[in-house]
C-alpha cells in the first residue's frame, strides 16, 4: 500500500512540476542544444537567455513590478470595498441578503472574459487606458464576489456576542469594525487578499485590451507579447528564462502562503 | 428607583416573546430573572442594555428614559453567558480597548486597569490571552470589564453557567458582594432556581413572555401566585393532588409528615440527600415526594398527612391560587 | 446598514450589469471600419448574420467539446489527487503545495510554455517519438487532435483547483461512517461507493459548475498556444469575440457574438439543472 502510494506521489509531482522543469531546463540550453537535444553538442549550457531577458528594453524586471503594482492596488481596493460589504450582508435582513447572495454568487461564476469589449469601451469612454492604477478598479470589481463571499462567511462564523459586547463598550460601528470584528477574521482576510492577488496578477484580457505602452505591460501580457512577436519563430530559449523569472515569485507565494490559500479556497467551497 | 420598566414589550415577526413587562429594581438590589429557556429573561437584559429595541413601553435608567437611547451610550455592565471576551486580546487590552474608545487618559486607564486586575486576583493573567484562561478567570476578566464600565446597571446573563458546580456555588458570594459594592441596580439572569434564591434580594419569575410573579425568595416559596411559580420555585418539586376536577391541591414535599390518620402509602425509593432523606411514595392520590430528617427509620405501615395551612390550592384550567 | 453595500454594489452594477446591458444594445448596432467606428442601428442584422455565421457555430461545438472532456478529464484526475491527499503520510503539506503551483501561474506563462513542449520537430515529445522511430506528433499543426493538446494544458492548469474544492469535501466527511461500514465488512471499494461518492456530491456538483462556466469563456490559454489555429480548429467562442473587435475591429459584431454566447452559457445551464432535477427525482423516491 505505501508503495502504491508513493508512486501516485510521484506521478503527481511530475505531472505538477515536469512542464516548469522543462522550461528551467531549457532556458540554461544554448540555441544549438535545443534544435538538436540528443546530439553531443560542445556549448550545451549557457546564461545567454536570462542576459538577453533582463538586457532587453523594457527589462524584464519592469514587468514584475507593474504586476506588483497592479496586484497591491488591486487587492488593497477590493479589500477596502468588500469587507463592509460582507459585514453588511451578514446583518442585514434575509430577504434582501439572500438574494445579494445568489447574485454573488453567480457573478462569481459568470466567465469574466465575456465582458471585456464593455470594460474595453468604459476605459476609452473614461481615458483608463494604459493606467495601471486604473486597471486595479475592474480587477477590483471583478474581485469582489469571491471576496464577499469569503468574508462573509468569516463574519458569520464569528459570535454575535462580540459584537453586542463591543457595543456595550461604547463601540460604533467603525470603531467596531477596527477593533474588534476585522482583527478577528484576519485568517479570512489574509486568504482572501492572496486569492485576488493572484488573479490580479494572472489576469490577461483585461490588461491585454487596457494597457498598449510596452513599459507598462503586466507579466501575463508580456509574456504573450514574446509568443506573439512571431507566429513561426518563437525564441524559446530567451521565453523559457522569462518563464523561469516570472514564476519564481509566484512559486514562492504559493509555497510560504499555502495554508492561507488551501483555508480560503475550500471555506470557499464548503460555506459559499 | 434606578431601573423602572413600564409595560414593555418585545415582538419577534407578528409573536409577542415579551409583553406587559413592568418591573422596578433599585441601587444596590439584586433581582433574579428566572423562568424555562424561551420565556423571555435573555430578552429583557438585551431591551434593557439597548442591544434589541423594544417594541412597546419604556425603559428610565437611573432617573433617565432610555428608551431610544442606542447601547452604546448606555453606560451598562454586561456579563455574557459566554463571557464574550475579545479572544485576540490579552487579558489587559481586553479591559483597556473600552476605555480607550471612551478617550481616557493612557495613565488614568494604565491605573484602572490594574486596579481592577488587582482587586480580581488577575495581575499574573494580564498578559494571557482568553484562550489560555480557566473558566473561572475567564468569568473574573469579563466581570472586570463590566466594572471597569463604570456603569449605571448590572446585567448578568448566565454568568456561571459555564462554571463546574463546584466552582459556582464557592462563587456566588463573592460575586454578590463584588457587584453590589457600588450600589447600582443588579439583574441576574439565571434558569437555576437555587442559584436565584441564593444570589438575589427578590426574584422575578417570567413564564411565556409574562412575568407570572415577583416577591423575595421566601414569599414566591411560601406564597406562590399559581402552579407554574410554586412547581419552578422549590426543590425537590412540590407534590401536586388531584382531589377534584376543579382545583388541584399541592403540598411542599417538607410539609408532609407521618401521621396516623394520613393517606396509606407504600415506600418505593428512597434517596440519601446528606443531612436529610427523599422518599417517594405510592399513594393512593398519586406518587408522593417526602423529606426527612435523615435520622427516620422508615416505619412498618407509613401513612401520610399535613397540616391544613400548609396547603396551596390552585385552579385546575387557570394555574391560578385559590385564596 | 445597506451604505456599507453601496461601494460594492455600485462597482458591480458597472462591472457586470452595464456591460451586459451595453451588449443588449450595441448587438442591434453595427459599429465598425464600415461606420467609421460610428454605432448605427441595423435592425437585428447582426443576429441575422450570427444565425448563419458558420465560423460562429463551429467554434460554439469546439468551446462545448473543450470545456466537457477538459473538465470531465479534470474532475477524474482530481478525485484521485483529492483521495491521495486526505490520507495522512509525511510531506503531504509539501505535496499539496507544489500541486498547488500550476494553478498559481499565469495561464499565458504556460501556455508557451505547452506550445514550446508540443513543438515539432524541437519539443520532446517529438523528440521521444522521434527516437522511439515513430512519426511526428505534429500536435500543434494537425486540425484533427490540436484541440487535444489545448485540453492537456487546461486540464493540468485547473486540476488543483477542482482537487481542493473536492479535499474540503472529502474533509467534512467523518471518519466513524467508515469504520462503521468497515466493521460491517464493507471492502474499500464499498466504503468510495456508499460513503465517499454521496457526500461528495454537492462538492463534485460545485466544482463541475464553477469549472464548467470558466471552461466555457476559455480565452488565454487558446490565444497563446494555438492563436485559435490549425485552421480555426481550436477556436474559443470569447478569442472569436475578441477577434472580431480587435482583429476585423468590428465591435457592433462583437458584440452580438458575446451576447450569443452568454444566451448559449444561459441555456445550457438552465439544460443542466433540469437535467439534475430530472435525475435527482426518481432517486429521491428511492430513498423513500
């Protein structure tokens, strides 16, 4: 039985990591070694892509921050909307909460991608176009259903005698909010806030029809941009180090938060 | 009179959980609100603290009619049945937060704060988070937090019913002694009849949203207004006779007493309470309950009677007492 | 009370509401190089056209097929990932955080990265089948199965995703009911047949749903590997969309495919959930 086991373990590591390792593996092969990989080639290693990568113009380094950038603003704005929000659901009446709830939730369902023409012709309309800071508001908005839904359900996990107590200390609501209610679903919040940084970060079509200046490009983009540059010759090599940079925060995050992610992901799916 | 309640009210949809509600209770009075779960005793500490509105009548809190005044600016003592503690803060946040809303000076608060760590024996759990805390000192911080509130009223939900038997009755004079110190109106929520009757100066009995009657301990005992008082108040429970179709006839089991003339009854089990002994017994008017001195021997025929003013007589359809 | 939701409610309103409205009304324009870019009321043309636009009801059957056997292949695959990662063993933290990754990874980093391992002749694939003496795969340029390879980078994308929904599943299920059933002698196979499979049900209905929905807007991964290519044998209904707006810079038509979409993913959702009633009942009665 361990036996059998460890080989689904080991079936399932390289199912998850064999394509990464394929790109780590290529961006340290030389041009020469990846047309003929079997051959006996004399140059086999090289760092030439990852030069090439952070040389370019814009470097690559630039990408990542505008990713950071719009994943900060974007996750502090959905924060800042939806947790009053949430609040907000877990107090009000059923009949208008319920419903609030089931619009939530198939808007978290809805296949975002459909709504990009609309959101590409609200940033004309508005002049939101190649603004990183404004791209956070549909990220944000596209965000807010999970977020609520989360948070709600930490809300409503928490005892209303917290809240009665905090009145009776001469607590309004925000001074409720601020020091008691928000502190308490700090494990919610912190899962909820990498969840939208993710997808803020991974977030591709939005960003592809909002933002044009090559400097202000986020990740995903330019990383398409690369594969885009030509449909016949892609330069795989210089790519795969970019693949290789790009997911080294990313891996990072998932691996330092993965408690947070697994908890807000399956509360998710056992209370929403 | 520092807390008067004028024919309040409290609906829940189109029911009335709470309704005709008039009480009063005075400094330095404990009242005891006692009743089955439902009856409506939680409800009242909640429209008295402002944290449910109340749907009719009024409420005067220390000379004052507070009846639409938010709980926030109530200035009330609260304990909750859960202690309600803040369980990210340590022990002294939790006592200091509420003073610092109210914004008082850091040094005033540092010093009533440890004041009050002091007098509740808590100075080495200041540090502590609620989590780490026994019951008993978890009951302590959150009776800290409510005297630190300076308030005009006391309201205790259930204070010890999350305590082990033991602790609690070690407890209640202590407790008494603490919120009555400052001579303000203390309200007591409790299911336990004993604990009312050993923690309050009167006690008010609630039974369906009504308050069915309110006296001293002994008064409801001796004097109770219907069968619902007389079977909540005394243990063990009084014995009930159905002598006729009209009225039902019920005796304290202390009242009964071995007489010659007495009903025949027939000892079925016998139960050791200490200092004293329980018999129940089959009688021809039904089963019997029957306190002892535990010194009695049970005799060879047993026959039981009582004297005639320690009979209460109650309406058969109403409950209510015959006079 | 209800302010707290005012923020909230009012992005919502112009993140999905306007725009769906917005469709509603630009799908009966037609807005493109023709108009100057000017919106100009044709009268439900656009409807007409999407009716008989092949292209449109080819790529509708292509997004149902990669959005049924991509998820279906997902949902196995990450039963099997969920039941291997409820068991207790030594690094399973460690495990579960690695499969977590390809999740976590833009999809447009990967896609290329799919497109770099498919390659012909380069990608080892071809490579391995080149050695092995067999023919290329030609993945990437065979209209016939390139669909498939647009499926495997799906599937190994979304996988922990769907995995994780089903282990929060699988960890509300108390372990008693299966030693109860053990005790009365039931095999393991049992035990997955009358426990697990019951009471994973609302997990496995959640997750099919959710990943379902996004399935069927599949955009990045396409427009990345395959462009929508050989021969338009991959193309998604939201890259038709997207083509038709940014490409033929037809907005008033792009729209009316996005609106046609949406009516088709509203369809089908209302054809599934009568398709679940009219499974659920016969079986309820059963367990009356």
């Amino acid at each position: 039985m361990p036996h059998q086991r460890r080989l689904w373990i080991v079936l399932l590591l390289a199912w998850s990591l064999g394509p990464l390792l394929w790109q780590l593996y290529t961006s340290f092969c030389s041009d020469q070694a990846l047309v003929a990989p079997l051959a006996a080639t004399p140059e086999r290693w090289t760092l030439a892509h990852y030069r090439a990568v952070l040389n370019s113009q814009p470097p690559f380094w630039r990408y990542l921050l505008n990713s950071l950038f719009v994943g900060t603003s974007s996750t502090l704005l959905t924060l800042v909307i939806a947790l009053p929000a949430a609040y907000a659901l877990t107090r009000l009446k059923p009949w208008i909460a319920r419903p609030a709830r089931l619009l939530l939730l198939a808007a978290a369902l809805f296949p975002y991608v459909l709504l990009f023409l609309a959101l590409l012709e609200v940033a004309r309309s508005l002049h939101l176009g190649n603004n990183l800071l404004a791209l956070s508001i549909p990220y944000a908005a596209l965000s807010q259903p999970l977020a609520i839904l989360l948070l709600t359900a930490a809300f409503r996990d928490l005892p209303l005698d917290l809240e009665d107590a905090a009145r009776l200390e001469g607590m309004g609501l925000w001074q409720r909010l601020r020091w008691v209610l928000i502190p308490l679903i700090a494990p919610a919040t912190t899962s909820t806030a990498i969840l939208v940084f993710l997808f803020s970060w991974n977030e591709y079509p939005i960003a592809l029809t909002w933002i044009s200046d090559a400097s202000l490009l986020t990740l995903p983009v330019a990383m398409a941009r690369i594969a885009g540059s030509s449909i016949y010759s892609v330069p795989y090599g210089a790519y795969a180090a970019a693949t290789v940079l790009g997911s080294i925060p990313l891996v990072l995050l998932v691996l330092v938060f993965q408690k947070s992610i697994v908890s807000g992901l399956t509360s998710g799916a056992v209370k929403g | 009179m520092s807390l008067r309640l004028s024919n309040i009210g409290r609906r829940a949809g189109q029911q009335w959980i709470l309704r005709h509600l008039e009480l009063t209770v005075s400094d330095g009075e404990c009242l005891a609100l006692v009743g089955p779960s439902g009856c409506g005793k939680s409800t009242t500490l909640r429209l008295i603290a402002g944290l449910d509105p109340a749907d009719e009548g009024s409420i005067e809190l220390g000379e004052r009619d507070v009846t639409r005044l938010p709980a926030v600016q109530r200035r009330i003592g609260m304990v909750f049945q859960s202690y309600a503690l803040f369980p990210h803060l340590s022990v002294a946040d939790n006592l200091d937060l509420g003073l610092k809303i109210r914004g008082i000076a850091i040094q005033e608060r540092r010093r009533r704060v440890s004041d009050v760590l002091e007098r509740m024996r808590l100075q080495e759990r200041a540090a502590h988070k609620p989590a780490q805390l026994s019951g008993g000192q978890r009951q302590r911080v959150a009776l800290a937090r409510a005297l630190l509130r300076d308030p005009l009223i006391y309201l205790m939900d259930e204070p010890m019913s999350n305590l082990d038997a033991q602790l609690r009755e070690d407890l209640r004079p202590e407790l008494r002694q603490l919120v009555l110190r400052d001579q303000k109106p203390v309200l007591y929520v409790t299911h336990d009849q004993h604990e009312a009757m050993a923690m309050a100066d009167r006690i008010a009995v609630l039974h369906q949203g009504r308050l069915e009657q309110i006296g001293t301990p002994s008064e409801l005992y001796r004097d109770p207004v219907s069968l619902f008082v007389a079977t909540f108040i005394g243990r063990p429970q009084i014995n009930l006779l159905h002598t006729d179709s009209s009225s039902v006839l019920g005796v304290r089991p202390e009242a009964l007493q071995l007489q010659a003339d007495g009903l025949p009854c027939r000892l079925t089990h016998l139960e050791w309470l200490g200092a004293s002994q329980l018999w129940y017994l089959d009688s021809p008017q039904g089963t019997l309950r029957m306190v002892l001195a535990a010194d009695r021997r049970v005799p060879e025929t047993i026959r039981v009677g009582w004297r005639p003013q320690d009979e209460l007589r109650f309406d058969a359809v109403s409950g209510r007492r015959h006079r | 009370m209800i302010l707290l939701l005012g923020p909230a409610g009012l992005l919502l309103l112009v993140v999905f509401a306007a725009p769906l409205l917005h469709y509603a009304w630009l799908s009966n324009h037609a807005d493109s190089v023709v108009t100057g870019l000017e919106p100009v009321l044709n009268h439900g043309a656009n409807w007409i056209r999407l009716l008989q636009d092949q292209r449109f009801w080819q790529d509708a059957t292509q997004t149902l097929r990669f959005a049924l056997v991509s998820v279906g292949v997902e949902l196995l695959l990450a039963l099997a990932i969920a039941l291997l990662l409820d068991q207790r063993w030594r690094g399973r933290g460690a495990v579960r955080a690695i499969a977590l990754i390809p999740w976590a990874l833009p999809t447009t980093v990967m896609a290329l990265g799919w497109r770099w391992i498919f390659n012909t002749p380069y990608g080892p694939l071809d490579q391995l089948a080149h050695a092995l003496g067999w023919p290329s795969l030609n993945l990437l340029a065979n209209p016939a199965i390139t669909w498939i390879a647009t499926v495997v980078g799906d599937v190994w994308k979304t996988t922990p995703f769907a995995a994780l929904i089903l282990l929060a599943g699988l960890q509300t299920i108390p372990g008693d009911l299966y030693e109860a059933l053990r005790l009365e002698g039931g095999s393991s196979w049992v035990c997955f047949r009358r426990i697990t499979l019951p009471l994973l049900r609302p997990y496995l209905a959640l997750a099919l749903l959710f990943r379902l929905a996004q399935a069927f807007g599949v955009f990045d991964l396409i427009q990345v590997m395959t462009g929508g290519g050989p021969a338009s044998s991959t193309e998604s209904l939201a890259l038709y969309a997207y083509l038709n707006a940014m490409r033929f810079l037809d907005f008033g038509y792009s729209a009316t495919v996005v609106s046609g979409s949406f009516l088709l993913l509203l369809g089908l959702c209302l054809g599934g959930w009568l398709l679940s009633l009219g499974l659920s009942r016969p079986q309820r009665q059963q367990e009356v």
